[in-house]
C-alpha cells in the first residue's frame, strides 16, 4: 500500500508519461518550488500534470497562465468566481460552487475572487511554462 498524500497540507502529485503518479515534495508555495518542479518533471513535456489543492480565504493578487495546455479548475467546497482573459482579450467570468469546474484553455489568463470561503479548489494542470503577472 502506498503512503498517504495529504492534499491539505501541500502534498500534490504530478501525472506524468506511461500513467504514472509521482508525490511531490511539500508545497512551499514559492516560485523555486514551481521551478523545482518543472526541473524534476520538464521531460514528461506537455503531457504532465501536476495535481494540487488549494483553499482560499482572499481573492487572488495575481493572475496565471499556461502556455502549454489546458487547467481543469474544479471547486470542492464554497464558491469563487473565476476570470479568464482570452488571447484575444476577451474577459469572461463564471462562478463555480462545490462539485463545479471550469477549463482554463492554453495561454489564458486568469484569476480568482472568492464569494463565498473559505473556498477548497483542486487544479490538474498542464504546468510546464507557467507564467504569473500581479492583478
């Protein structure tokens, strides 16, 4: 049997190539951490994926995107409001509750408020070349 992974604490997976899931070291919730990560897993390319969950008590001060694939978003408890802005620059919002996802496509930006927290999200991302601007 395999050892717990405690999503709550930090404790996130990467999916990567033949299927695999890999624990990952605790989330610092720093950028070396991220760049650690794209170091130690860069060669899965655009087909790994990390698997993390966050909860939120404040809106983001920041937005994020990822150039190389799509991010499912999917709200386990409360509810926040996200913002996707296109390449095109089309701004879109939609709110998810708990057993609601939305899909960040490939190069859109985006942010998060939160409406109703704390908010408990889950993110499986294609995290290769992940950028972040300030809001």
């Amino acid at each position: 049997m395999s050892d717990v992974i405690d999503f709550s604490s930090g404790n996130f997976v990467h999916l990567g190539l033949g299927a695999a899931t890999l624990p990952l070291p605790t989330h610092t919730g720093d950028m070396e951490w991220y760049a650690e990560y794209e170091q130690s897993h860069g060669d899965d390319g655009f087909e790994g994926r990390l698997v993390s969950m966050h909860t939120f008590t404040e809106t983001w001060d920041t937005w994020e995107m990822h150039p190389n694939g799509s991010e499912l978003v999917l709200c386990i408890n409360g509810s926040v409001a996200l913002t996707q802005e296109a390449i095109d620059g089309t701004i879109n919002t939609a709110t998810i509750s708990a057993g609601q996802a939305v899909v960040n496509g490939p190069g859109v930006w985006h942010t998060a408020d939160v409406v109703d927290g704390p908010t408990t999200v889950v993110f499986i991302t294609a995290g290769v070349g992940t950028q972040m601007r300030d809001r």
